[in-house]
C-alpha cells in the first residue's frame, strides 16, 4: 500500500516534535526508497530538533545543489547552533554565498550572526552584517538583535550601540546583550544607563550586568552591583548563575575572603547544592589553595557530579602538585561511568610529567584518542613535551615537538628549554633559545622566557647571545613592566609592585626591616643571591637590592607582619616566580615556621619547612 508524501511528511514534523529520531530513521530508510526530494528538508530538520547534527550533515550533503533553497540552508545551520557546534556554520558560509549570492532571508543570516557571536568570528560577522546592511530585509530589528549582542561578545559594545539605536522597537532581548557588552569591558556607567532605560527588566538583564562585570575580570565592580541590586532593585538577584559568576570571579583574583561571602549567601538561599554553584566552589576553592573546603563540597554534591566537577577537582589537584590524589580521583570518576574531557587530560598528563610517570602519562595521550575520539590540543602537546622533558628524555620531547600537527607556541618552546637547563644540556638548551630568540613576533612575550633563555647561552658559553638577550630586554617594554603580587590579609588585599616601598606604602619601612632581619637569617643558612635572573646592566650590590624588593617578598614581609599568627600567607603572583625567590620563599617558610602558598602564572607553589610541593622543578 503506497503511503501519501503528505503523510509521510506529517510523521517526521511528529518525530521532530516529540524528539523521535529513531522512528525519524526508520522514515528515512522509506524516503530513500520512494525518492527524497519531497522529504529531504523535513528530515533536515527533524534531525537538528533531535539533535543529530551528524544526519542532519548527511541528508544536507546528499541533496543536489540544485535542491537546496534556503530552508535546507536554514535547518543546517539551526542543526549546528542547536549541537552547540557554531564553526560549522561559520565554514559553510561561502558555499551558502558561491551558491545563492546573498538571497538570504532574516532567520538565516541572524542564525550566522548567533554562530559568529558565540566564536567572536568578528571578520566573518562583519561580512554579514554588511551584507545584511544592503538587504531587502535590513530594517529587520531581530537581526539587528542577533548583531547587538554579537558585537557585545566581540568586546566591541560601541559598535553594538549603534546598531542598537538603529531598532525601531527596543526590546529587552537587544537591551540585555548591549548591558552585557559594556559590563564585560568595564564600562559600568554606560551598562547601568542602558539598564536602567530597559523596559521589563528581568533575572536575565541582571545576570548580564553582573556577569559581565565578573567574566571581564572587573571583579569589585561586579560585587558592588550585585550589592547594590540587592538592596534597592525591585528584581531579584538572587539567582544560582549570578551567584556562579560572583564565586568564578573570586576564583580568577584569588580572593577567599570574597569567595567565602558569596558561599555563604549560597547556603543562606539554598543554591548551594546548585551544580552551578557548587562547581564554581570547587574550581574557586582549589584556584585559592583551599583543597579541603574544595573536596568538601565535592562531596557534599553527591549524586549531582558531573565530568565538570571530578574535572575541577582533578585540575585543582594537578596544579598543587597532589599527583597521587590526581591519579585516584581520575579512578574514581571513570568507575562512576563519567566520560572525561579535554580540560581531564591536560590535567592528567600534567600530573605525571610532575611525578617522571612518563609511560603512564603516554598511555593518557593515548587513550583520550583511542577511546574517546577527543582531539588533542596545542596544550595537551605542550604537556607532552614537558612530561617527557622532565624525564630528561629531551630527544623525544623535541621530536613531539617537531612532529605536532601545530605550530609551536612560546609554552611549549619554553617547556623544552626548561627542561634542558634543569638537565644540564647545555648545547641543546641554546639551540631551543636560538629558536626562540628568532621567532616571529620578536621574540618570547614573557619576560621570565628571556631570562631562561639568557641563563641557557650563558651555560652554554655563548656570550655575545648573552649580550644580544640583554639588549633586547632593555629596549621592550616588558623590562619595565614591573611584576606584581597581591596578598590577602583577613578581608583586606594588599599589592606590591617591585620596587623599593620605603616613602610608597603606610609601612614601608617596617617592611624594609622585616625583610633586611629575614635576609641576615638567610645568609647565615648559607643564601648567595642569585643576580643571574637580573638582566640589567649594573653593580651587583645594586642587582641584590633589586632582587631584594620583587614584589613576592614585599608581600610575603607583609603578611607575616599583619597576618594571624600561625595562619598560611597567600599570594598571587602575575608572573612565573624566579629562582632566586623560589629559593627565598622555602628558607622564610623555615625561619619563620608559616606555610607560604604562591600561585604564580604557572601553576601553585606551597611552601611548608623548607620545602616546596613543586619538588624545585616547574
């Protein structure tokens, strides 16, 4: 019995609308035999509601080119935005051009401009845009909407502006992407007019104001409007997510104190069992050093455990050095039938290169291939290479190097070199400093990268590359940008740029003291300065004076004059930590029986006894 194309047609809208694809399949199989054309946008998409992007790409690429109009492009590329893959419509825009011009309609190109903001692919989304602009359909205030808020995503909220502007009819929708865009750059004047002028404001404006302010790092303006909102707004922000955004916040500056605020408001609204929540806690937790409260409300999320959160605690643990902890948790996670991710592995791999588990840390690279189809990144190379690296099997970390289907960065170029100067390979460190000295850009970005670099030449005996280095550094900028460390002292927040404090801050010279009384104890335990990572040309009474004030160690004098006694010191550093500080920081750990946890740009270094959980190797 010949069943009718209408009908056929009416039962994959139903699989489409109930989320069937199975049966979807099984109509599919029919449509093949009785001839596609009728069916093969309906299955299109079916198959993106389903979220099936994979079959939806099969049906679209099977279709004639002459049998495609502009709904089989719309449902391919709704199926892509819909599977959270945006690249893909983004990379199918110039054959959507090559084969229709711009006969586009306003759903279509606001579905490219949704993928464009979700990749900031700013050079392809201007292109539309412009394209939109000389359309039938420009006076279309939905994409104009779809632009307002891929403009605020690109960090260019101006440019948002003034398509906003150009709406006839506002809405909040354009209104929150446009508060959103100028929280996100700081700019909290303009995002709290364009918010306050928003008709009908809803959780969600308010989530885009205080998020915005947290996800671009402007962490007390972000704390002081959501006080503020608190107290004097007719709408609620108490909401799980604003309260996520609040704890990542405090996670990315570091700030307990903060972080154990906006926790405990958590708790008193009942969010704190929130996944959302919860796995901020644990990432703002390990991110601050406190891997007990981290593990504790691990624990406390039960059944609700998703790879995000076994992820942020085997990270966190990964970068304190806890390799065993690390490994156990990664156990764990896969009894518990979790599917581990790309951000898992590094963490993994990293881990090992930090115990010389160089077979183990292989077998990981290995398997996130071979047994979850994960890509690996440039980031999991560069573990790779520091994981063999550190295992002094330097040959083969130059060879994953040189056979990564990447360019090399400066990480994983400085990863190598690190791990030749910590070997003694003397020649093959300066061949790598060679390579870095020459790559494109001018050279390393780091300032820390060319004083490894100009140690590297000078074991190796190269001189006149010693002096090249120094000049280098002497005519960027980089050499006079001062690093920085913050230290938190109860509620308070202290930072200190290098430099002598003596005249600039309330305690100078109590500082000053402090630090002259730990470095007579020092030089009695045996302490030489290391002047080597001083690369300016002067006297070397001048490069240990210098030495003496980086901004670690006005920190750490601080916090050991104003902290609880007894308490840890906590720190954070801009920059990676140098060797002479490194040194310094395990001998104050000693003399003064404190604990000391810096967290570097690199990763954390808890220092207790004279020792640090780095193992003197990072």
């Amino acid at each position: 019995m010949t069943v009718p194309n209408s009908l056929i047609l009416q039962r994959i809208k139903k699989c489409r609308d109930l989320r069937l694809p199975i049966h979807g399949r099984t109509l599919h199989a029919r449509c093949i035999k009785s001839g596609m054309a009728p069916f093969a946008n309906a299955l299109l998409d079916m198959y993106g509601k389903c979220g099936h992007p994979k079959d939806a790409a099969q049906v679209f690429d099977e279709m004639p080119k002459s049998g495609r109009d502009l709904i089989s492009w719309a449902s391919i590329f709704t199926a892509y935005n819909l599977a959270n893959l945006p690249s893909y419509p983004v990379l199918l825009f110039p054959s959507f051009m090559a084969e229709n011009g711009f006969l586009a309609d306003g759903f279509i190109v606001a579905t490219l401009v949704k993928a464009c903001a979700v990749l900031a692919a700013l050079r392809v989304g201007r292109q539309v845009h412009a394209h939109f602009a000389v359309s039938s359909f420009s006076d279309d205030d939905v994409v104009k909407s779809s632009l307002v808020d891929f403009y605020s995503k690109c960090g260019l909220p101006d440019d948002a502006a003034r398509v906003f502007d150009s709406i006839a009819r506002k809405n909040v929708v354009s209104s929150t992407s446009l508060v959103y865009g100028y929280a996100r750059m700081g700019r909290k004047a303009e995002a709290l007019e364009v918010f306050r002028n928003t008709p009908r404001r809803s959780v969600y404006t308010s989530t885009a104001l205080i998020s915005g302010l947290a996800q671009g790092g402007h962490c007390t303006d972000s704390f002081e409007v959501f006080n503020n909102l608190r107290r004097f707004s007719a709408v609620s922000v108490d909401d799980p997510f604003i309260l996520s955004s609040l704890v990542a916040c405090s996670a990315d500056v570091a700030s307990l104190q903060m972080g154990k605020q906006v926790h405990r408001l958590a708790i008193g609204l009942g969010f704190d069992r929130n996944s959302f929540v919860t796995n901020s806690l644990i990432d703002m937790y390990s991110k601050c050093s406190e891997l007990s409260s981290a593990e504790e409300a691990f624990r406390l999320m039960v059944d609700k455990r998703d790879v995000v959160s076994w992820t942020s605690l085997i990270v966190g643990m990964a970068q304190h050095g806890l390799a065993h902890r690390v490994l156990s948790l990664y156990d764990e996670m896969i009894s518990a039938g979790l599917v581990p991710n790309e951000v898992t592995f590094t963490g993994i791999i990293y881990c090992c290169s930090h115990v010389g588990l160089v077979d183990r840390g292989l077998r990981f690279f290995e398997s996130m291939v071979a047994d979850y189809g994960l890509k690996p990144s440039l980031r999991h190379y560069t573990c790779l290479v520091d994981l063999y690296g550190r295992s002094r099997r330097l040959r083969e970390a130059l060879g994953v190097l040189e056979g990564m289907p990447f360019e090399p960065d400066e990480a994983v170029w400085c990863a190598l070199l690190s791990s030749c100067c910590q070997a003694g390979e003397e020649r093959l460190g300066s061949e790598i400093a060679d390579r870095l000295l020459e790559s494109s850009g001018g050279g390393p970005k780091n300032p820390s990268t060319w004083i490894m670099m100009s140690n590297a030449y000078a074991a190796a005996g190269r001189w006149d590359r010693v002096s090249r280095v120094r000049k280098v550094m002497a005519g960027t900028k980089m050499s006079k940008q001062p690093g920085y460390s913050c230290v938190d002292v109860g509620r308070e927040r202290e930072v200190f740029y290098a430099g002598d404090v003596s005249g600039h801050h309330p305690m100078g010279d109590e500082i000053v003291r402090k630090l002259e009384e730990l470095g007579g104890e020092m030089r009695r335990r045996g302490y030489v300065p290391d002047t080597r990572v001083v690369l300016h040309d002067m006297e070397e009474d001048e490069k240990e004076r210098q030495l003496s004030r980086h901004s670690e160690r006005l920190a750490v004098a601080y916090g050991l004059i104003r902290c609880v006694p007894g308490s840890a010191i906590r720190i954070v550093k801009n920059v990676r930590v140098c060797n002479d500080c490194h040194r310094v920081m395990k001998l104050i750990s000693d003399i003064s029986g404190r604990e000391i946890v810096v967290r570097d740009a690199n990763r954390f270094h808890r220092f207790k006894d004279g020792l640090c959980s780095c193992g003197d190797f990072w």
